[in-house]
C-alpha cells in the first residue's frame, strides 16, 4: 500500500476527473451513455441528478454532524466524486453494454458501496486521530495505518456484492448484464475511492478543518 | 421480639431463560418462512389467504399474485400503436415520437410499472412492454390515449387545464374501495378553481378527457386550498387519468393494433435462474459464516433468514413487485446486513485471538465497529426517507422498498442480535472454540 501524501491528493483526482471529463464529452457528443431501443427517452435524467445532489447534501450533513466537520466534508466529496464517477464510468461502458430504465436507481444506490468501503477507512482515522497525538502519529500516518487496518473487511465487502452481482448478471440474457453493469461500476469505484481519495481528503480536510478533540 | 424473616431471592436460571427465548425466536422464524414460501388460508373454504411472498421456483407457489414480476423478469404483454398528428395535415417527426415515448414512460412510472418500457418501431410505431399482471390491460390502453385533461362548467366550456396542475395523485379509499384523485394546483390555477367553485356551488363541473367528460362531481363549496380529492374512481382509471393531470397530453395520437404476450425482456428463464443463483450466494455465505464463526456464525445465518423473509413480505406488502428494482432493494439490504455483521464479527475475532473473553469481546464489538454499522446503516435510511420525499417517480419508489430493507437490517443489528448472541452465550457458554475457528490450534500453540 503507498504511502499516504497531501501532495499525491491532487494526482489521486487526475485520474478520476479524466474520467468524469471523458465521461461527459461521450454524453455530450452522442456517443456515450446509450440506452437500449428508446429507453433513454424514459430516463428521467433531472430526477437523476437532483437525486445525486441529496445524496450528497445528506451524506456531508450526516457526516457533519455525528462525527465533525472535516469528516463530513471528507464524506461528502467522497460521495460527489464517486456518484460521478460512477456516472461517467457507465456513460463510458454503455458504448459496448447499452443501459436500460433502471440506470439512475443503480447509479445511486451505488452510494451504499461508498459507505461501505469509505466509512470504516474515515472512523478507523477519526478514532486513531482522537487516540494518538500528533506527535506520536501525523495525519499521513494516521490515513495509512487506517487503509491498512480496514482492507480486509473492505476487500470481504467487495466479495459479497460482487457474488450478489454476478449472480444477478448470470440469470438473463446481455441486457441484464449490461443493466447492472452501473452496480459493477459502483463497486470498483468506491473501493478505489476508499484506497486513493478519501485519506487524502481526510488528511486535507482534517488539516483545514480538524481539531483536535 | 419477633426475628426478622429473611427474604431469600431466587435465582433467575439464565440458562432457561435463554433457551426459551432462543426456542421461541426459532419458533416464530421457521413459522414465518412456512407461511412466506407455503402461504396460508385465512378460512375453512381458502376464500380469504394469506399469499406466499418469498420467490421460489415453484409455478404452483402464490407468490407471483403477492410480488407481481415486472416487464424485466416475468412474462409481458407487448402493445404496438400506430402513431398520428394530433392536426390534420400534421406530421409524425422523430421529435414527436420521442416526446411521445418520454411522456408514456413518465405516465407509466407514475403508476409504478418502473420495468415498464416504450420505445419507437418500424420508424413510425410505438411499442410498449408492460407488465402482464392481468389487472390493468385497460389501464395500459387508456394511458395511450392522448389525455388531454381540463376542468370544465356544466355546459363543456374548461375553465382549468393540466398546465394549472402542480401534482396529482391516486389512491385506494378502503372505507368503499373506490379510488380517488388528489390534486394540487400552482397559484394561478388556484384563484381560477375557487372562483369558478364559488360560481357552481350547487352544480356540477366535468372532468374532460379528450373533449369528453369523464367524471361529474358535484360542488357544494367553493374549493379555495388549490388542492381537491375526486372520489369514485377504480383502479384503472384513476392511475390513467391522473398521470394524465401530472403530464398532460401526448403529443401524437395512438391507435393500438396488436396485443400479444412476450417474453421477459431479461431473458425466458431469468425468474427462476435469478432465485438460484440469489439462493447459491446465501448458502456459499452462510457455509463461510458457520466454519469461520461458528455459533456466531450460525446465529448470522439466522440473522440473515429473518432479513430475507421480513424484506420479502415489506416489498410485497408495499406492491413493489418482482423486478430488478426491487431484487436490488432486497439483496441490497442484505448485504448491507451481511456487511454489518462482518464488522461486528470480525472484530469479535480479533479479540478472541488476543485471548479476550467472549462477553467482553461482543461488548467491545458493539460499541466500536458496531457503531459503525449502525451510522452507514442509519445514514441510509435517512438519505432513502429523503428521496422518498423529493422523488415521486423512479428512485423515490425504488427507496421505499429499500428503506424497508433497511429498517429491517437496523432492527436486526440493533436489538435482535444483541438478544440471539446473549442467549447463545448463556445456553452455550463462554469458550471460545464455539465462536471462532482455530481457537483451539492458537491455544496448544
């Protein structure tokens, strides 16, 4: 596991927004983000995105208020980054597994994965940081030992919803697969951001935000 | 002077206590996934039953009457209309006939067939593939009616069209079992329904479809909230006329021509391949479960029965039906379940491992990777209620049945494992061989 870095934040997000940009410009164009037949016409993409947006409002608030400011800014950009992501992962793959109508709820349920992988990785920081001085442990120090401590139980959630995928993909016929190919995405997704993003805004978000309690 | 008397308290025997609220629990549970896979008769003559709820491939099973499959994942009836200009002289554009397809697919969200799909064939023609629920093939047709909506006086002159509309709903009076239709006006509409309310007190307004009056309440005050509830409607067309007050009219006009059943859109067998295949995961989970935590283990099993059989029954009881909507909602909060229960039991090792007692490792369990369990947990159900409120279409249904789930994995991670593991350790005792595998190896060692 690399070493957790401030400056290696920004190079964690270069990644993800080439994505995102890549993501957007083959929506923009026409040649991403298709449907089967005329299901696009069914999606609708506003309700998707207002819902993108509570599901963002809700988790930096929710983070904010049971644990501290900096964890819910940390939670919150963890959830936009991931929630786009994810988008424009699918808008990206549906080049060759076209979607169907139930596209958005896959898209944000795949905030469950984020909880999952990125809320032990941000309690198991909040803990070590309330339980060590900075002396003894910095931020960086902290945010490694936090990713090391939680990866197997991350790695063991990654396991099931992957066999709960697969089998879901495995029952019918293409369209499926291509159906629940948002959920695919979601999971890779979150387990990266777990890995690369979230210590990284932890450790910023903790050194703007943080106090030591 | 008399002796005081001593008052000896008896003992509570934990041990019996613990075996009879394990017994009871496994009682209550194997009962419910009876009733859920078999279903019951509620009288002698099997007029009234409780229907089956949990999947399972038998065809002769009720479950499919309880969690009605969708267009995805159950037989569908596929419906191909011609489509024509609303003016004459008009023309069908590729336009229209999107427009046309994005507003059937919002009217037919808004009646819940969320695996419903419309989609434009041969160029000109517009096919629909709904769920074939046997209940509301009338519904489907009227929904392809134009549907242009207004309010009018007793002489047919509208005075409100859908434009004034800001929301409109439907829903089941089970005092007569009619249906009724909600609906709530923008601030303009407002003013015009209670004065023209005001002007008929006493008369009767016409609710117009198409040029056709449909309905013909009475007035007896002038309606000045903005916001009314039409009763005596039935469950087909009160579901079709207010989807067509929430959207308005289509822009072309349909003429069915063919009617005919088809295939599930996700493949011939993906009902019972997907009731397998779900079924293969629970058992390669459970069997990790048993050899990793062993009692614990068999205790999660338990956990996750109870999960399966009380999410099951919420989705049916909610009409969510058989689709990868809910199957998602299901299994979603299963695994968020399984989830939990690996960091609660994963914890519990670790401590074992150290040499902690079982009691102490439980506690510690709770209070640390327990809680976090309970916080993604407790975030969820939040976000779903939320969505619930501000989305009336696709996700906002879809929440419902997953924030059921959810609620369910909340109760099991917060009350019912707390009971099982106590029991368990009072029936079974405290060594820790029962609750982690390799104990024994690491203590000869």
């Amino acid at each position: 596991m690399s070493n957790v870095s401030i400056k290696s934040a920004p190079k964690a997000l270069y990644l993800s927004l080439l994505v995102i940009a890549a993501g957007i410009a083959v929506a923009l164009a026409g040649i991403g983000l298709k449907f089967l037949g005329s299901a696009r016409e069914m999606v609708a993409f506003d309700a998707l995105y207002i819902a993108m947006a509570v599901t963002v409002a809700i988790t930096f608030i929710f983070g904010a208020i049971r644990y501290s400011l900096a964890v819910g800014i940390t939670l919150g950009v963890v959830a936009l980054h991931d929630q786009l992501l994810t988008l424009a992962v699918v808008a990206l793959v549906s080049i060759a597994l076209p979607q169907t109508v139930v596209m958005p709820v896959l898209v944000i349920f795949s905030i469950v994965f984020t909880y999952c992988q990125s809320w032990p990785v941000i309690r198991a920081m909040h803990e070590l940081r309330t339980a060590n001085s900075t002396r003894e442990m910095d931020n960086e120090q902290i945010a490694t030992a936090a990713v090391r401590q939680t990866a197997g139980l991350r790695l063991a959630a990654v396991i099931v919803a992957a066999l709960l995928i697969v089998a879901g993909a495995v029952s019918g016929n293409a369209a499926l697969v291509g159906a629940l190919m948002p959920l695919a995405a979601g999971l890779i997704v979150s387990f990266y951001s777990s890995v690369c993003i979230t210590p990284h805004l932890w450790v910023l978000s903790a050194a703007r935000f943080g106090k030591r309690k | 002077m008399a002796k005081p008397v001593k008052q000896t308290k008896k003992p509570i025997n934990s041990k019996a206590v613990a075996a009879v609220t394990l017994a009871v629990l496994l009682v209550l549970t194997l009962a419910a996934a009876y009733v859920g896979v078999r279903g019951m008769n509620l009288d002698n003559q099997g007029l009234y039953k409780l229907l089956a709820w949990i999947p399972t491939p038998s065809h002769s099973s009720t479950w499919r009457q309880a969690l009605v499959p969708g267009a995805d994942l159950g037989e569908n009836l596929v419906q191909t209309y011609a489509a024509a200009p609303v003016a004459e002289g008009g023309e069908v554009t590729e336009d229209l006939l999107k427009q046309t397809v994005s507003k059937m697919g919002r009217r037919l969200a808004f009646g819940g067939w969320n695996s419903a799909q419309a989609e434009v064939v041969e160029g000109n023609k517009i096919r629909l593939t709904l769920p074939n629920d046997g209940t509301h093939d009338h519904a489907f047709e009227m929904m392809a009616q134009r549907g242009d909506f207004a309010f009018a006086a007793p002489d047919g002159t509208p005075f409100l069209t859908w434009e004034n509309v800001k929301a409109a709903n439907y829903g089941l009076n089970p005092q007569d079992n009619s249906y009724a239709i909600g609906f709530q006006l923008d601030s303009a509409g407002k003013q015009i329904f209670a004065d023209k309310t005001a002007e008929l007190i006493g008369q009767s307004m016409q609710l117009m479809i198409d040029g056709t009056a449909v309905a013909n309440p009475g007035i007896n005050q002038a309606l000045t909230e903005g916001m009314a509830s039409l009763p005596g409607f039935n469950n087909e067309n009160s579901v079709a006329y207010a989807s067509m007050m929430q959207y308005g009219p289509l822009p072309l006009v349909l003429t069915l021509e063919s009617s005919e059943s088809g295939a599930p859109l996700f493949g011939a067998n993906v009902q019972n391949t997907v009731i397998w295949a779900l079924a293969a995961v629970v058992l390669l989970v459970s069997l990790y479960f048993l050899f990793t935590y062993r009692l614990g283990g068999l205790i999660a099993v338990w956990l996750m029965g109870i999960q399966l059989v009380a999410a099951y029954f919420l989705a049916a009881l909610a009409r969510s039906g058989f689709t990868v909507a809910t199957l998602l909602a299901v299994w979603g909060s299963f695994g968020l379940l399984v989830y939990a229960l690996l960091l609660l039991y994963r914890s519990m090792k670790s401590d074992l491992d150290r040499g902690r007692a079982i009691r102490q490792s439980v506690k510690d369990a709770y209070a640390g990777p327990g809680k976090v369990a309970i916080d993604v947990l407790a975030a969820l159900l939040l976000l779903a209620v939320i969505l619930i409120i501000v989305d009336h279409q696709q996700i906002g249904a879809f929440m419902r049945t997953f924030a059921l789930g959810v609620l369910v994995d909340l109760v099991l991670m917060g009350i019912v494992i707390r009971i099982l593991m106590g029991s368990a350790i009072n029936l079974f005792g405290t060594n820790s061989a029962l609750y982690t595998s390799g104990s024994k190896k690491r203590e000869a060692a």
